[in-house]
C-alpha cells in the first residue's frame, strides 16, 4: 500500500479494541480508536481516514448511526460492520446505512487482515483517480486561462453533454469518461500560441491550420494516461462531423456522445461573450445547432436531445 493508511476502530469493548489493534499491526497502519460513535466523529477533526472498522452495538451512537453519518461525509469511504449478529435483517439494515463490508464475530483475524488490506488499497486507488483529476481540470484552467473570455468553457460544456447523455439514455459506466473527456476536450490548446486563441483579430490560413491541430495535440497529451483510449475521442473528435467536412481526421462515423461534446462546444461558444461579438440568445444558438443537423453535419436525435436537456435544466423556457 501506499503511504501510511489510517484506519479508525470503533469499539466499546476494550478487550475487543486490543484484540483488532493486535490483528491490524502486522499490516502497518496508523490506527485510530473510538469507543463509541460519537467519539469516532470527533476523531475526524483530525482527517479522514482510509477504512472505518466499528462495531454495531455501542452506547451513545451505534453502529448503524455511525456508518450513516460517516457516508453523509464521504460516500466512498469504506465502513466495516463487525457483529455477533446473524441475521438477516441486522445485514440489511447494514447494507440500507450504506456499509460496505460486514466480519461476524468471533472474527478470522486473517480474513480481517484481508478485507482491510482490501478496502484501504481500494481507497487508496480511488485517492490516485481523484488526485489525477484534479491535475488534468488544473489543466483545463491552465489552457482556458490563455484566453480570459472561455474560461469555465469545459465544465460547462461537460455540464451540457451530461444532460444531453441523460436524455439519450447512455449506459452508466459510459457518463464519467464522457464527463472527463468533455472537460478535457480543449486541453490540445495549451500548446497552441496565446495570440492565435484570444481571437481579437481575423486570422490567417496558416494561422488557422495551427489552431485546428489542437485535437491532435490533446490525442497526445493525453497519450500516456491509462484512460486515453477512452477519452481520446472526445479530445480528437469534438470538431468532426457526420459529413465529412470536421478535422482533424475528416472522418463521417461519429459517436453520439462526441458529437453531443460538440453540440455542448457550438452552443457554449455561440451563447459566451467574445471580444468581437456579443454572446447569442440561448435558441439562437439553438437555430445554428439546427442548421447543422439539417446539412448533415450533426444527428437530429443529438440536437434534439441536446434542446431536450436545456428544457429539463431551465435554460430555456417552454
């Protein structure tokens, strides 16, 4: 594992309290103790820790109220329930708190060590995805601070793709790489000159040939991330489309969901203030985004659903 994990130990029992400090030391932890539920929350002045093992009967707050104010914190915190209670219904009432792994007493101390080692390296992980997003929308705001007019352009084209995905149905698993892709979908332009991005003069052919290599440049700032594959589309082909005519690629098969990154990106861009004109109405920008599907160059059902999704989300009136 690494770094140092904490794990908290809620217990009212002492005896049982040295019995888990006992079975956890071999996994080297920095592990806090309660004696009660209340007391755990307090504990959490001093951070957050990686894992929460807490019994389930205890005085003052149990453990069912425990893990419930815990998840109200951090839903991803991992939270044990250890009990000497069988039944079903105790296990439900678990599960319904939000707790994410149950040991029955007496406990395998082995089996302990394994599911702990288990949910720290799980959180751990989960750190790692929340440390790396956090370096790439540094780099959104890195690429949108070149020019002062789009900043905010990539979360809220990500917003508008979300509810354009919600309206077309996408499956699950497929929403946070859309959500990643759509903020990431201009990061090719940290390596574009500054004067060419602030759009405070016509430019040249020459000039505009540089700027439209920024979806090749992102495909490759992003190269080396395990993710790329998913996310490439999103940061190449945001400016393709459906007849051929978008770049960098030219390509005519576009996904759904890029093409409802680009629809977030015309929409966005049209309806923001720029230095050379003032921002467009909201079905104005609507009107272009019509156009484009009328001509070929985006779906109807993206554009469709893309006017849906600012209906439910009270950008536009009825």
């Amino acid at each position: 594992m690494r770094g140092i994990a904490r794990v908290l130990v809620v217990d009212d029992e002492p005896l049982q309290r040295a019995l888990l400090l006992r079975a956890l030391a071999p996994l080297g932890l920095e592990v806090w103790v309660a004696s009660h539920g209340q007391e755990a929350l307090e504990r959490l002045q001093d951070g957050m820790p990686h894992a929460v093992l807490t019994d389930l009967h205890m005085p003052f707050m149990d453990g069912l109220t425990l893990t419930r104010h815990l998840k109200a914190l951090d839903p991803l915190l991992p939270v044990i329930l250890l009990t000497a209670d069988g039944e079903r219904e105790v296990r439900l009432k678990g599960i319904e708190a939000g707790a994410d792994d149950f040991l029955h007493r007496p406990v395998d101390l082995a089996e302990l060590r394994l599911r702990v080692k288990g949910h720290v390296e799980r959180r751990f992980l989960q750190e790692k995805l929340e440390d790396l997003e956090r370096a790439l929308l540094a780099l959104v705001r890195a690429v949108e601070a070149k020019d002062p007019y789009t900043a905010g352009h990539g979360e809220r084209v990500a917003r508008y793709a979300l509810w354009t995905a919600e309206v077309l149905g996408v499956l699950a698993h497929e929403v946070e790489d859309l959500r990643l892709g759509a903020l990431l979908h201009d990061v090719g332009k940290i390596a574009i000159p500054d004067h060419l991005l602030r759009g405070d003069r016509p430019l040249t052919e020459e000039e505009w040939r540089i700027v439209r290599e920024h979806p090749i440049k992102g495909d490759e700032i992003l190269k080396p991330l395990k993710a790329h594959p998913r996310l490439r589309p999103y940061v190449r082909w945001h400016h393709e489309r459906l007849d051929g005519s978008g770049y960098p690629d030219g390509i005519t098969e576009v996904p759904l969901l890029v093409q409802a990154v680009a629809a977030a990106d015309i929409y966005d861009t049209l309806t923001s203030r720029r230095t050379y004109r003032h921002p467009a109405k909201p079905e104005e920008a609507l009107e272009v985004l019509r156009e484009e599907a009328d001509q070929g160059r985006l779906s109807q059902e993206v554009v469709r659903a893309f006017r849906s999704a600012l209906l439910r989300n009270r950008v536009l009136r009825r």
